[in-house]
C-alpha cells in the first residue's frame, strides 16, 4: 500500500509537472525598428494597409496606448531586456549594454524556454541568456547583410527583412520540440535610409502619399527646442535618403560626402525645385520607401502566422508585435523620433494567442518597461522586484485591474546628439503633457483633447500660462512627474553627457572570425551551440 501511495504520489506530481510545462505557452515576439503606430492600418492609418499585423488586432488586443519611455533604438531594446528605465539599466544613449545583469531572457531560458535572438539587436555586447542567436552587427544592412554568430560572422546574400523572416521560421522547425520556444525576431526595417525589397519598391513607387495635417508647422509656440531641430523633412534629408544618383566620376570619401548633403534645390524632369514643392516631393520620396520597408515587415509578419497556423502552433503560441520607438511621419515636419510628441512617444502594440480577447482594444496605459514583466508572466515565472513595469497579462484576458496607471514618464538623453534634439523628460496623462527641457528649464504643455496634434503650448504665452486652470494643471503635472521620478528611482544618473558610458552599440566587432557567405539555413546552424561547441555561453 505504501509503495501504491508513493507510485501515485510520484505520478501525481509527474503529470503536474508536464501539464505545468504544456501550459507554458510559446512566445513570438516580433519587433521591427521605427515602425510609426499610425502607418498601421489596424491604428487607422491614412498612408498604408498592414493586413497581416491588422490580422493581430482583429484576432487578439491593440493597445491604443503604448508608450516608450526614452525613443530611441538602443536604450529602448535594453529597456525591453530588463524592464527598466535607462538610468537604472546604464543604456541612456547608443552605448554598450552590460550582458552580465539579469534580464528577461536569461530568465525564460533558465525557466524552461529555448531561447532565440533573431535580426537587429543593436546592444553592442553578445546577446546574452538565448540558445541561439544571429544578430546584425550595430544597425546592419538592408542588402546582403552581415550577420553575427558566437564568435563568427557571416554574410546571407538578399534583403534583410525577408532573411531575418526566414531565420524565424528555420529557428521554428529546428527548435527542441520538447520545450516551449521565446524568439525575438527583431527586424532591422522601417530604419533609415529606407532601403525597401525590390517588390515593395515597386509598389509604393508610384503612389502618392497624403501629407499630415502638421507637415507646415511653424513651431510658434515652442520656441525652445523644435526651431533648432535637424530632423525636418524640409531641410535634413540627405542625398542618401532621397535615393539621389551621383555624379559617375565621384569616388571614395568624395562619394560619401555628396550622399550627406542635403539638397535645397532639385532638378526634376527638367523642372528646378525649390521651397515648399522640394518640400513636398522630398516628404513623398522618404514615405515611398518608409512605407515600402514597413510592407516588408507585414509581409514578413504574415509568413510567420501562416507558418504557426499550418503546424498547428498557433494554439499555443502567444504572438506579440511591437516597436523600439515612435517615428514622424511628416507630422510636426519631421522624421525620426526622440521627440515625446505623440507620433515619437506611441509604439504599436498588439498581441494574438490563448486567452487574449479577440478584437479587444485596451486603453490602459502601457510602456515598453511592462514588456519584460510581461513575457515572465506569461510563462508562468516569477517577476523580479527590479524589473520598473507591471505585466499586461491581465489586460490581455480583457481584466480592468482597478489599480492601473495613470500616467506615463519619459526621458530623452542623447543632447549633444543626432538630430540636435533637445534633452528633455516628461509626464502624459489621459489629457495632459508636460515637458520639461531641463537644460533650459522651459516647459511645454498640451491639452491633448482640444489638441492633440501639440500645436499650441499652453504655457508660451504669459497671458494663458497665467490662468488659473491653466496654472493649476501646470502645478498638478510637476508634482506628477517629481513623484513619477521618485517612484522610478530617476535622480538625473545621466542628465549630464559627461556621465554617459564610453562604449558603443555599434561596435567594434573585429572579434568575430568571418565564415563567409552561407544560406540561411546554413547560417542558423552556424548560430547554434552544437555547431560551435563551448562557444554559446
Ligand atoms: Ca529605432
């Protein structure tokens, strides 16, 4: 009888633990860089249709509020690793993120998971806590990318957006079948320069795209930091991003500099452009190829769903698309991102799998520092009490938890920078924005609901500064953000550029032994530990 009792009581616990496992659903986490919330048709796009990440939202949550909490490519992916803000991660500009800290994929891997770091990783040191990675080295090409194994490196001849895909599907079907799979399939497009597949090139080149209602804005009441911008569409896109042909004869570093220009005047069909029509054929140039890259990245979203319906893994595996930042899409005149306005600060976010609500919009406010927690969540571990976000988990079941945030803080470091953006850091809420440029000391603050294009500053003229609504908000959103810092742990670690850390996430990488040119599949098994035995950490 006792040797029954214990049988069954070993039985018991065996079966509980295999159900625990086969609970555990797969994770596809798929991330592009400087994909705009509103060149998605599912956010109601004016300029593009998305039908494969739509199919996301009709089949699972759009978050109609997700943020990022400092946009820009680097500090947001160290961000998404460890769920914290910059200051505490030690990523606030492009330097080096420290692989050694704990963070969420080291986390899942020792929690059961096979792990894979696909595409744009943009860290500077070697993917750390994943199985398997490949990774572009810093920003990576569009054409015949190089690729980053442990220890090697390689090139695969096509366009990076369909590698990076076909990585994902190859890391699919060669996965351990007997473990549940986390992949980050991050995806080097929409980035600059824009340099689209030859069939989305093809499509978008003809096509006129409307221009935001914002593309002519003066900046009049924000005098502080958008008149010194180098991001506008008008004056700051280069012969590069306009796809401009040079001058046969030029070579070399000569070649380089004539791509960097930027025109103010352009020959067209023997027509001289100048002012305001350059403008406007500068913005349709840079959003054929923009909104070309990002159907590369839809495309390449479908082909990963269609594979997950076909093998039956869909039932099981949590889809999630998300980006590193906002982006302008000539809105406020501008390109890039960095700026906390609305088109720089919103990411898309949008999830598919079991248990998420079909359909469900949730308007909670969400941020890139819930993401780590999330994915923890999902796979039923436990969230460390360092990681700064909450998980969305309960979002995603269609849950209200009463006790949501409010408010979102944010922080922009990198000044002197590109762009000439200055620094600056802030609170929104559900109607407000405040933003404090601290160098200056000079605030900006926006009503969103009678003005959510952020046209006029409240507090730019004395007069309207001076009314008692107006003040009051300004008060109220002060104490907001000083107990959003407190609650963050933000002393200002960074605030001076003499602090930031002297690395780079764009190498070097002269320690990778090249291996040459190989097929994807090929290149897969190069990133893999028994191709490499004692390499993979
Ligand atoms: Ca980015």
């Amino acid at each position: 009888m006792k040797r029954f009792l214990s049988v069954s009581v070993c039985l018991l616990v065996t079966l509980a633990s295999s159900r625990l496992r086969a609970e555990q659903p797969n994770i596809l986490f798929v991330f592009s860089d400087d994909h705009a919330q509103h060149a998605i048709s599912a956010y109601g796009s004016k300029v593009n249709q998305t039908p494969n990440i739509d199919r996301l939202a009709n089949e699972g949550a759009r978050f109609a509020n997700s943020f990022v909490t400092n946009s820009i490519c680097t500090p947001s992916r160290a961000t998404l690793l460890t769920g914290q803000y910059s200051h505490l991660n030690g990523v606030p500009v492009f330097n080096r993120f420290d692989g050694a800290q704990d963070h969420v994929a080291k986390r899942l891997q020792s929690g059961g998971y096979h792990t894979g770091m696909i595409g744009k990783w943009h860290l500077g040191s070697d993917p750390t806590g994943f199985n398997r990675w490949i990774v572009l080295p810093g920003q990576g090409n569009y054409w015949n990318p190089t690729f980053l194994v442990p220890g090697r490196k390689l090139t695969i001849e096509g366009h990076c957006t369909d590698i990076t895909t076909d990585l994902g599907i190859e890391f699919l079907k060669t996965r351990p079948k007997d473990k549940p799979f986390f992949l980050m399939l991050h995806q080097k497009a929409p980035h600059r320069a824009w340099e689209p597949d030859e069939r989305n090139k093809a499509r978008f080149k003809d096509q006129v795209i409307p221009e935001p209602d914002t593309l002519w804005d003066d900046y009049a009441t924000r005098p502080t930091a958008l008149p010194i911008n180098e991001q506008t569409v008008a004056h700051d896109l280069t012969r590069r991003d306009l796809k401009l042909v040079p001058p046969t004869d030029l070579k070399g570093p000569a070649l380089n500099k004539w791509f960097n220009e930027k025109p103010m005047e352009l020959s067209v069909d023997g027509k001289l452009l100048i002012g305001k029509e350059l403008a406007k054929r500068k913005y349709q140039r840079y959003m054929q190829d923009y909104l070309a890259c990002v159907q590369g990245v839809d495309d390449g979203v479908g082909k990963m769903l269609d594979y997950l319906d076909q093998t039956n893994l869909a039932k099981n595996t949590i889809v999630i698309y998300s980006a590193d930042n906002g982006w302008y899409l000539g809105d406020l005149g501008l390109y890039d991102k960095r700026f906390m306005y609305e088109p720089g600060l919103k990411v898309p976010l949008l999830a598919r799998g079991p248990g998420i609500k079909a359909g469900s919009v949730p308007t909670q406010f969400v941020s890139n520092i819930d993401l780590a927690p999330t994915f923890l969540d999902l796979a039923g571990l436990q969230i460390p009490s360092s990681m700064q976000g909450r998980s969305i988990a309960p979002l995603l079941r269609g849950e209200s938890p009463a006790d949501w945030r409010n408010s979102v803080y944010y922080r922009y470091y990198h000044d002197p920078g590109h762009h000439n953006t200055v620094a600056h850091y802030g609170v929104r809420t559900a109607t407000h924005k405040l933003i404090h440029y601290w160098k200056q000391d000079a605030y900006e603050m926006f009503d969103l609901i009678k003005d959510p294009t952020e046209q006029y500053n409240l507090l730019h003229l004395a007069e309207s500064a001076r009314k008692p609504e107006v003040a009051a908000k300004f008060e109220e959103l002060k104490t907001e953000i000083a107990r959003l810092q407190k609650q963050y742990s933000d002393e200002g670690r960074f605030a001076d550029p003499a602090s930031w850390p002297k690395t780079s996430a764009d190498g070097p990488f002269d320690n990778f032994q090249s291996i040459g040119s190989k097929t994807v599949a090929e290149a897969i098994a190069s990133s893999s530990e028994i191709a490499f035995p004692g390499v993979v950490k």
